[in-house]
C-alpha cells in the first residue's frame, strides 16, 4: 500500500504542488523510510492526529503501516485535503480520516500528535500540545537540529504544556541518517497553559504550519 501511495506522490503530488519534482527520486530514501521508522514509536490501537498533514507524510504511511491507529490528516489547505482525501479512497484506508482546520481551531483530544517539517518546536509545541489528552505524546520529526530546539524550549515546557521532553531515534543501523524525534509529554494538569501559549505564539506569527 506504501508502494501505491509512493505512486501518488510522485504523480499527483508534484502536479499539485505538495511534493517537487526534485523529491520524486527521492521519495524513499529521505520521505517515506523516515515516516515508516516513526510507526514503531507509536503504541498500539491509538488515536493520532498528523498536524500539518500536507501530503500525508507521515500521517499516510501510519495510516497504510498501522490498520490499528486511528490517524486525522489534520490540514488547513483545501487543495491538500483534497488530495489527502482522494489518497485515502485511492488507498482504500478506513482508518484515516481528513480534517480541514487549523491546529487551534480543532477540539480534538488524541494519544499522539505527529508533525513532520511543520514548524520551530516552540510554535509546534503550542499548537500540537493542545490536542493531546492528559499524558498524551509529541512525536515531531526533527533533523540535527533537534537538540539545540529542544534545549531552547526546555524552560518553557511548563507553561506550553508539557511535563517532559527528550530525543529519540529511529533506525540507528538501518538508515543513513537516522530518523530523530523530539517527544514531549503533555502535563496532567496543563492545558489551560497550553492554550494560552498558543495565542502567544499566534501574536508572533504562524509560519511553517501547512507544508
């Protein structure tokens, strides 16, 4: 099923604009592998929200991995929720579904918030923390830079929402680089908190949600 989604990507996905054309040959290696490592992060039967979906990556490849999660493809773009909605009836995926909103907008509650190449972690943060219920998960993939974001937001993980916050990483000896995750934890009592660190952050602006 991974195989066919690949196909989508590299045929309707750059026709639309969500993937470039320079990625097609590149798909596995640097899109796909990562997103299919993230599954093995992720508990069993849980309900997952991908923020930012895009173009289903990696929301998609969980989706098609993992027929016991539960995915939203949470997207603010009509043009890639509609490609994400027609990847799911092409796909024939019944464990996914489609959300036009922005993170803030959405009352959704999940056990695990993904992002992929949304946003700098402390916007990312407010926005996803949010969603998750009490000691829900973060899941956002990250690249070298991972530990200097995470060091930057440390102290103000109690106030974004989150009791708990490290570095985790995927497929060390089977892929060149390694798929590394930031994953925080949301606070048992934090939410409230987490809400208004959104606003905060919406006042200095919203780049990088929709891929």
């Amino acid at each position: 099923m991974v195989e066919r989604f690949a196909v989508l990507l590299a045929g309707p996905g750059v026709e639309r604009g969500l993937i470039g054309p320079r990625e097609v040959d590149r798909l596995w290696d640097r899109h796909l592998l990562n997103c299919g490592l993230l599954a093995e992060a992720i508990g069993p039967d849980r309900l997952v929200c991908d923020l930012g979906s895009g173009a289903g990556l990696p929301g998609i490849v969980l989706a098609a991995m993992r027929p016991d999660l539960r995915v939203t493809l949470l997207e603010p773009l009509l043009r890639r929720t509609e490609f994400l909605a027609e990847a799911l009836d092409e796909l024939g995926l019944s464990n996914a579904r489609v959300v036009r909103s922005r993170a803030e907008d959405h009352e959704g509650r999940y056990d695990t918030v993904t992002a992929r190449a949304v946003a700098p972690l402390d916007r990312l943060a407010a926005w996803a923390l949010p969603l998750c219920r009490p000691g829900g998960e973060v899941l956002a993939i990250k690249g070298e830079r991972a530990a200097a974001e995470l060091e930057a937001v440390t102290g103000q993980l109690p106030t974004l929402g989150a009791s708990e916050g490290e570095i985790r990483q995927y497929g060390v000896e089977l892929v060149t680089p390694v798929l590394t995750v930031v994953r925080l934890v949301a606070a048992e009592r934090a939410m409230r908190q987490a809400g208004a660190g959104a606003s905060s952050v919406r006042r200095r602006g919203r780049r990088g949600e929709a891929r």
